[in-house]
C-alpha cells in the first residue's frame, strides 16, 4: 500500500474539486476547531469477500469544538476496489461510505476519509480481502457423445467463513469449446446443466467466480466425450474434410493390381470414430469379390491392402465399404461420373474415350504419385497439376456439347494414350 504523504498531492485536488459542487449552493464552513476522527462502528479492520463489499460501512465524526458539525465535506478515496461515501456529514456530524473489495485477495487494502477544505485532515481504514472457497458437489466423471446434455449438472458449493455465498456468478469453462455462467441460490450451489462440445476425447471443465484475477480459485470436473455415430466417410488418401480420393473406381488391364487403400470413419463434427468394423467388396460387370473386413483404427482409419487378380478380373471395378453391415452407397464418399486413371507415364490412361451429358464432373485419379499436368490439347489455358495432391484426384465439369481431347504434357507430347470426352446434350 502507498504511504498516505504519496497521496496527499491527490487528496488536496480532491478537496479542490469537491468545493466546487455542481449547484453552486455549498459552502464548507470555516475549518478552524474542525476534527475528523473514527465514529463508533467504524467499520475499520474488517474482512471480507473478494468482489463483495464490507459488512459495515465506513464512518467517521466530524466535530468542531467537542460537538457534530454538520454540512461538512468529505472526500472518500481508496487505493483498491471501490468506495462510495456521502459527500456532507449529517446532523450527528457523520459521513458513511460502502466499500466494495476487489477481486484479488491478499494484503492490507486502505481507504481515506478526508476534510475537502483541509485535506491534511483525515482518517484512515484497513481492510482485508479473501476468496470465497468452492467445493466441487457433483458431476464430474461423467461421458457422453459429442453434442449431447450429461445425465447430470456439474455443481459447485460457493463458502466464505462456512456460510454459503448467494448470487455469485460462476463460469464453467472448457477452453476454446463451450463456456456458460451459473449462479448461485440460497443454499450457495452453482449448479450447470453441461452439453459436452463438437470435439471428442478427454475433457477438463474448470469453474472459476468472474473476474480477471488469475489467482481466484477454482474446481475442475474431468469428463470424456465419445464420438457420436458415424455419418461422414472419406477415402484415406485425402485428409477428413478433403474431397475423396481415386480410390472409388479404378480402371484395370490384364495383370494383378495391387490395391492400397482405406477409409476415415467420422461423427457429424469431424471426430475419428475408432473400433467400427469396416467390411470391402469389388464389383465388376460379371462379378463381385468380397475383401478382407478391417477395423477401424484410434484415429478412425480403416485399410485395406490386397491383390486383385487381375487375369481372371478385368476391366474396371467399383469398390464397396460396409460399416457395422451397413452399405454405403457410392454417393456417400464420391460423387464422381466418370474417374479415369492416369499411369506411371501418364500415357496409360483408360478408358480412351467415354460419352457424357453436359454438366457431368469427370475426374482424372492419379497412381503413379508422380506430377501430372492434364489439359485438352488445343486448349493451352486449361492444365490441371497434381502437384498438391500426387495421389489424389482432379477435376473438369464440361458443359459445352462437343469433343474434348485430354492428355498429359508433362510425358505425352503426342496424341497417344490421350482420352477423348464426348460431350451430347
């Protein structure tokens, strides 16, 4: 705390302006044989709560000659919290004020009470502030999905000196995902009903009294929230939220085709959903295989990895993920028309040409992980590189009737092993 001789330039500007009354209708009475001194129930040396005010108020006893001196100006002034006193001392010659504490606790805080019209004249208070204690009542431990209301509030018991605090607003926070305020009743209970946020895993909700001071106390109520049920599938190649990969329909020639591929199984907010079994089928026109199953794994991502025999399974082929026996449909995890296959030297793409109506989305999926620029070949505006995404996808919508040539002019300078895209109304 200041010494008051570092305050007195304040108070005597203070005093200065408190003779200046806004009616123009106060005069101080002459100072000589005036005396401030503490009244009874002063109100000096209590404790109280952090952001609440003191029990009693602030008083002092303005005198002159031994009796009350009434009409007397005060100027009230502390150096924490806030103090709002009377500006006149009554008929008994007493001026009161209520000071409310800050948020921060510790130390002696100090208040003034000062003659106006001589500020070298005064009375000093001391005051403690302390935290109120919180105790945790229930709720923690508790799990759900994401997005859904736990079975039970999370509940904190608000005390200072074993009485229970009313009205004191608390914040149940879990940082960066949900926030609310409670506030407590009669019987000094918090109590908040808690709906777990969009992100899954382990969760720390701390509950804290408003304020800015990080020294407040706190309680903390560990929670867990599950992913909620799968509604969002995406090919592995690309990240959750990325369009899908190639890996929806591959073109094949006659050989054995190594498949590599996998599946991110996601709730409604984007959370891996681990543990889900994830069953696989290829289709082809004459037939279908069915896959070895997988599992999902902690972050949500089922692989497959087989051999396709390509001898006696030719052409192209759609592949099929089930999850918990439920199908997926194609349109589910990619919503292609037509998806071709650029090779190792991107001469061997198939099939070489395909008719489609104007508005389709064709899709070129790249195997090589190599770069590739495809454009049409009279039309040196449109290249499409797969430098971002080596095994991922790009796209063209055509929406124009007529015949387009596409080929790769990173390795094909000529017209061989193009793909000609017939476009009809």
């Amino acid at each position: 705390m200041r010494p008051i001789r570092d305050l007195l330039p304040v108070l005597a500007l203070v005093a200065l302006t408190s003779g200046c009354g806004s009616g123009g209708s106060l005069t101080d009475p002459p100072v000589e044989g005036l005396r401030i001194s503490l009244a009874s129930r002063s109100g000096d040396g209590q404790e109280g709560m952090t952001g609440r005010s003191l029990a009693l108020p602030l008083r002092v006893l303005v005198t002159r000659e031994g009796r009350p001196a009434a009409g007397v100006a005060i100027a009230w002034m502390t150096d924490a919290g806030v103090l709002a006193g009377e500006e006149l001392t009554d008929a008994d010659g007493i001026a009161s004020a209520r000071w409310t504490l800050p948020l921060a606790a510790g130390g002696s805080l100090g208040a003034w009470a000062i003659l106006s019209a001589d500020p070298s004249r005064l009375v000093a208070f001391r005051a403690r502030a302390s935290y109120p204690s919180l105790t945790r009542l229930g709720g923690e431990g508790q799990g759900g999905e994401v997005g859904t209301l736990l079975a039970a509030p999370l509940r904190v018991l608000v005390t200072w000196r074993d009485l229970p605090v009313v009205g004191d607003t608390l914040r149940f926070d879990d940082p960066g995902v949900r926030s609310v305020v409670a506030v407590t009743g009669a019987d000094g209970v918090a109590s908040a009903p808690w709906v777990l946020g969009p992100v899954a895993g382990e969760r720390i909700v701390r509950a804290r009294p408003l304020g800015t001071s990080s020294g407040r106390p706190q309680v903390t109520f560990p929670l867990h929230a599950a992913p909620g049920p799968v509604v969002l599938y995406q090919w592995s190649s690309s990240p959750p939220g990325a369009p899908p990969s190639l890996w929806g329909r591959l073109p094949l020639r006659e050989q054995d085709y190594y498949l590599s591929s996998g599946l991110w199984v996601l709730d409604a907010y984007g959370n891996p959903v681990p543990r889900v079994n994830v069953g696989w089928r290829a289709r082809w026109p004459d037939g279908d295989l069915t896959l070895p199953p997988s599992v999902a794994d902690e972050d949500g991502l089922a692989l497959i990895d087989v051999v396709l025999p390509g001898a006696q399974l030719t052409g192209d082929f759609i592949l099929e993920a089930s999850i918990e026996g439920r199908p997926l449909a194609e349109a589910d995890y990619l919503a292609v028309d037509f998806l071709f296959r650029v090779g190792p030297w991107g001469a061997d793409v198939a099939p070489t040409q395909q008719t489609v109506r104007a508005g389709t989305t064709v899709r070129w999926g790249n195997l090589s992980g190599s770069d590739h620029l495809l454009g049409p070949m009279d039309d040196p505006a449109i290249r499409l590189s797969f430098a971002a995404n080596p095994r991922g996808v790009i796209e063209h919508r055509f929406d124009v009737p007529g015949t387009y040539t596409w080929r790769c002019h990173l390795h094909d300078p000529s017209s061989e092993g193009a793909t000609t895209i017939v476009v009809v109304p």
